[in-house]
C-alpha cells in the first residue's frame, strides 16, 4: 500500500454533517425524523475512508438509543413504507434527496 491509500479523506458533507450528529447525540427519545437522519448518515459513512470522529459518534447514538444497525435499518423501512420517512425540514419541494 502507498501512503495515499492509508490516508484519511474529509467528506465534503461532514461539516454540515457533525452539526446533525451533535443535536442527534443530544436526543434521548428519538422521533422517526432522527431515526431516519441517523440510518441515513450510516449509509452515507458505511464504509467511508474517513470521518473517523463522526462514525464513531454515529456508533454512540445507536448504542445510547438501544439500537442495531440491523434494528434502526428494519424500523426506517417501516417508515418509509408507511410514507414517514425522510423529508427534508426546510420544505424544499425539488425532489432531490440528500443521500450521498
């Protein structure tokens, strides 16, 4: 391996990205709306070569909030076939999703 394929990346996202992950730490009886923005940024880290400090932050909500991946997984497809998933708060209506 050469020392660029060792090397951490920073995810254009993850500025933004740690202001969410800090409210969602904060949170102690999660809404369907921050189970959907946590299964949501596990996608969008899973297997991310960098953002190492908002993984492991991403790891300490699920175990605070008693969930699995598998779990959290299982409960926001509930959601989102019962039409309660992801919306976006600040009323966009462009249709386009903030997945990646």
């Amino acid at each position: 391996m050469t020392t660029t394929e060792n090397k951490d990346q920073q995810h254009p996202q993850e500025d933004r990205d740690r202001q969410l992950v800090d409210r969602l730490l904060q949170e102690n009886s999660p809404s369907n709306f921050h189970l959907a923005e946590l299964a949501r940024l596990r996608i969008r880290y899973r297997g991310f070569p960098g953002a190492r400090d908002v993984q492991q932050s991403l790891d300490t909500v699920l175990q605070r909030w008693n969930l699995t991946e598998e779990i959290l997984f299982e409960q926001t497809r509930q959601l989102h076939a019962n039409a309660q998933g992801y919306k976006p708060r600040n009323g966009s209506s462009q249709g386009q999703d903030d997945w990646s």
